[in-house]
C-alpha cells in the first residue's frame, strides 16, 4: 500500500482512567493518543435488533502506520463520520511497517 491509499487523517482514543465528575465518581472520557493517516475499508454492514431498536453495525478494517501504542479497547474518530471500536490489532503480513485495525461501528 503506498502511502496515497491512506487517505483518512483519524484520531486514536483511549479511555482517560483519571477522569472525574463534580462529584470525584470516576466517569468515561476518551483522550487522544495520536493523529494518523489511515485507510479505510468496510467489510460488511449488518443489520441487528437490540431491545427492539433497529441498529446498523459497520465492519471496517482500517489500515495505518505500525505503532506499538494502539490497543484493542480504543477507538478511532473519523471527522465528520463513525467512530469506531477498536476489536483487534493485526499486524500487516503483506506490507511491513503497517497494521490492521479491526474495527465495528454503530449507525
């Protein structure tokens, strides 16, 4: 993959463990781990009920520059698009310095 197929510029989160609310009960924020160009590709849409609501789950794998500080547990935030949850990281066997991250999105 030459670096014009990423085309995505994303941010990886993670979840902020000192965070507090007005009443020190700890409470999720996400912090921001680093900025990367990423790319992209959705594998499937599923449509599924959940408590009798219809929801869309988006399968994506999306591909960036190998970094050791990306973990299952985080998120990737696409500007003005999904976020996605970060299931698994899969080095790229094909193309070394790359990895996959295997990802699901609500809609």
């Amino acid at each position: 993959m030459s670096a014009g197929e990423l085309r995505d510029l994303v941010s990886i989160q993670a979840i902020n463990p000192a965070s507090t609310d007005a009443m020190g009960q700890p409470m999720q924020s996400w912090a921001e781990v680093a900025q990367v160009w990423a790319g992209i590709r959705h594998l499937s849409g599923l449509g599924v009920i959940k408590a009798g609501e219809s929801l869309g789950v988006i399968k994506a794998s999306i591909k960036v520059r190998e970094r050791s500080d990306i973990a299952a547990g985080m998120r990737v935030v696409v500007p003005g698009g999904l976020t996605y949850a970060v299931r698994s990281v899969l080095p790229d066997a094909a193309h070394r310095g790359y990895m996959f991250l295997v990802c699901e999105a609500q809609s």
